[in-house]
C-alpha cells in the first residue's frame, strides 16, 4: 500500500471515529439577566430608575436532586391540642415518607422546654422514625419558640455540607412565651442560620402564632413564610415547602453591584441587603430551579448627553452550583443611554422592569396599611390598599407578561381591602403579611 492511500485510510477512520463522538454536555447554570426600566434617559436629567438583576435557576432532574439536611421544629404546647398537633403529626410523617436514604432528618419538639425526638440521622429506618414522631408528639407547656429553632440549628449543624439543602421548618401556632421573644433576638438568631447556609421556613398555624415574628426568622435566613389559617391545609403546606426543598440548584448567592461614577443607589426593593457607598450587596440563600428570583434596586443615574452612553453599575454574581458542586461567578455591564426625545425614552423602557418596581412599592403600601391595622384605623388601611390597586392597574404598560404581573398585584390588594369589612382582624393581618412576604422574595 502506498504511503498516500494509507494516509487517505487513516483520514476515513479518523472522521469516523470523530463523528462517533458526542460532546459532552455542558454543565448547567444559573441564567443571569441585567436590565434598568429605562435604559434610555432624557439627557440632562436625574429621574429616579430601576436596576434589576434577575437570576433563574436551571431545570433540574429530580432523580438527580441534592441530599437535604432538614430539621423539623415543632411546636407541641397546650393550644396545640386536637385536630393541630395531629395534623402537624400526620404532616411530620409525610416528611419522613419523601425523604430516601440520602438525606438527613432530625424532628425537635418544643414547649416550655425543648426535646430532641430524632436525632440527625440518615433517613433509612421510616417505620422507626414515624414511631419516635407519633409518640413524642403530645401537647403540653408553654412556647420556648427561641430554644426550638436554636435546637433544631444545633441538629443541622452536625451535618452541614454545602452540597446539600440545609433546611429547618418551623411549626408554630402560638406566641413565644419561654426565654427570648423579641423580633430582634429571633431575627439574629436567623442571621447565624443564615451565615451557616441555613434557611429557616417558618409555617404559622391558626390566629394566635405572632406573624411579624415568623416572617422575620424566615426573612434574614432567607426561608419561605406561610400562613395556614385551618390545619386540614397544614400538610399541603409541607407538600409546597418540599416542592422548594427537592428543586433547589444553588445555594449561598451573593449579588455585588458596583456603581458607576456620579451614579447613586437609592434604596433596595423588597428583599434586605447592604449599601455602602456606591456598593451594594444582596445574599440570597437559595435558587430553585426554573423560578427566577431578582435583586431591584433604585437609582439615580449621572447626567448625560444626547447620543451619550454611560455606564451605570459592575454587577458581580457568585453561587455554589450544586450541579457541579463548585463556586461559579458571572460579571454583568450595565449602561444607559441618552436622548433629548421624551417619546423615545419612553419606547425605550423596559416594562417588566416598570411593572416590578411598581409592584415592590405596593407592597412597601401594604405594609402601612398593616400599621393602620395596627392603630385601628381600618378604613384608612382599606383605603390604602384601593388605592395601591387604582395606581396599579393605571400605569401605562403594553407587554402582556407585564400588565398580567400588575394585575394581579392589583386584584390581591382589591380583595384584601375588601375582606376588612368581613375577615376577622388577626386572620386578616396574618394574610396580608404573608402576601407581602411572598411579593418581596417573589414567591408569588
């Protein structure tokens, strides 16, 4: 054989093996989106703006789901007796009965003292482990709310990788009454959780549970918030929370922004973070997957020129992809443009961005209406709410995804205002509360 057909042969066989070849997939991760609602401004002028940074999670295969590391702290005092602490029971085992091999459960009961049930341990004996729960489970005492969530950290801790889902679910249907009650002190411990990787899922049950309390743990521990006003629904609850808990795809995300020169942050809409300066700093605990979670800020952006382009903010995000079990970091320019013609800033804006910000500040609205609860002055809180839906639905939008979000917004404000004449005034509060929570963490 000659030398040029040998190597004609060898090109045949090296296309062939080639094309037999697949690429490997890529691993994946999390969408990250920057947009301001007006990117293109009218030159000269300072007009407050909104800079959104939006972050989805990828599609996950639940086969191929993180080990979850969970702590279940029930509340097992005197006014839990009855119908409660057996849902609470039954919703325990059903706790016990999606979990596998893979995770780690431990269950903390609290009243005036608190006992550890099940220690953190593999879930692999359930018949064992629905025995412990079904025992230990009976009502008595008072409410050591403060000592049950510290436990229920103590029993995470012992087991904490950042390539699990570190969780604790809080189950309570009264006011802490045992050792430290305060929002302050609730919501630092919260913030150790929180610096530990752990998220805290606080569940309210019935009219008696103190919701600002609740929605403060989950807030500064980055966990979910729900009011279950008639404990036959206290399971579906669970159910929900567990749809978050088996999706989550990254975990301990932290959002940097950096300003621009001459630019200046405002104030954060919704969820809590840092600004020092011209930096910003947000840290979520968690991304789930396919639900988009954001970051909004106001601003104030510098002066410009027409046809200038200027930027307005570094954005830094960092996560651990619990696909790939690294640290990844994504970086984001953004900038502005202007112009010297109002109708083209006005075509130029981004409606979704418009219709969040608007959605945020009606939730900043609810929150005084609440107040106006509070001082019992309920017509000017049903008043605060009809006009937070009017101011809704009048912003002038076209995108349909975007008048969509605006009327829902507007539509759980009506009929929030329209149960004052009806709702009982503690079911009423602790459901406003609830939706406002969601709003911010964009649960909803």
């Amino acid at each position: 054989m000659n030398l040029k057909k040998m190597c004609s042969l060898l090109a045949v066989g090296l296309i062939s093996v080639t094309s037999g070849l697949q690429a490997a997939p890529a691993a994946p991760q999390i969408t990250v989106k920057s947009e301001v609602a007006s990117p293109l401004i009218l030159e000269n002028s300072q007009e407050k703006n909104y800079l959104k940074i939006s972050l989805t999670g990828y599609p996950l295969d639940v086969k191929k789901r993180s080990p979850i590391n969970l702590a279940l702290v029930i509340d097992r005092s005197t006014s839990m007796r009855g119908d409660r602490i057996e849902k609470a029971t039954e919703a325990a085992v059903m706790a016990v009965n999606t979990l596998d091999s893979q995770d780690t459960l431990s269950v903390v009961a609290y009243d005036s003292v608190v006992e550890v049930i099940v220690p953190a341990t593999r879930v692999t004996n359930k018949a064992r482990l629905t025995e412990q729960i079904r025992q230990a489970l009976a009502p008595r005492g008072m409410t050591a709310l403060f000592a049950g969530v510290s436990k229920g950290l103590d029993q995470v801790s012992k087991n904490l990788e950042k390539e699990q889902v570190n969780r604790i679910i809080l189950l309570s249907d009264g006011q802490a009454n045992v050792g430290p009650t305060s929002n302050s002190e609730l919501a630092e411990l919260a913030r150790i959780a929180a610096r530990k990787g752990v998220a805290i899922t606080t569940i309210g049950l019935g009219q008696g549970y103190n919701e600002d309390l609740m929605t403060t743990i989950a807030q500064y521990s980055d966990g979910n918030h729900t009011f279950v006003a008639n404990s036959s629904d206290l399971e579906k609850a669970f159910v929900r929370e567990f749809d978050d808990v088996m999706s989550v795809v990254a975990q301990d995300v932290i959002v940097e922004i950096k300003m621009a020169d001459q630019v200046k942050p405002v104030r954060l809409l919704g969820r809590e973070g840092e600004i020092r300066g011209d930096a910003v700093t947000v840290k979520l605990n968690q991304l789930y997957a396919n639900q988009e979670k954001y970051v909004l800020l106001e601003v104030v952006p510098a002066k410009g020129q027409d046809s200038q382009s200027k930027p307005l903010a570094d954005i830094q995000v960092s996560y651990n992809n619990l696909a790939t079990q690294k640290k990844e970091t994504r970086q984001e320019q953004v900038a502005v443009r202007y112009t010297r013609s109002a109708e083209q800033a006005k075509e130029a804006m981004v409606e979704e961005v418009v219709a969040e910000s608007a959605i945020q500040k009606a939730a900043i609205e609810s929150e005084r209406a609440i107040r106006l609860m509070d001082e019992g002055k309920m017509e000017e809180a049903k008043s605060v709410l009809g006009q937070s839906a009017v101011a809704l639905e009048s912003i002038p939008l076209s995108a349909p995804a975007a008048i969509e979000r605006v009327q829902k917004s507007a539509e759980m404000n009506r009929i929030q205002a329209e149960k004052m004449q009806t709702e009982n005034k503690d079911v009423m509060r602790k459901s406003l509360k609830e939706q406002n929570y969601n709003i911010k963490t964009q649960k909803q």
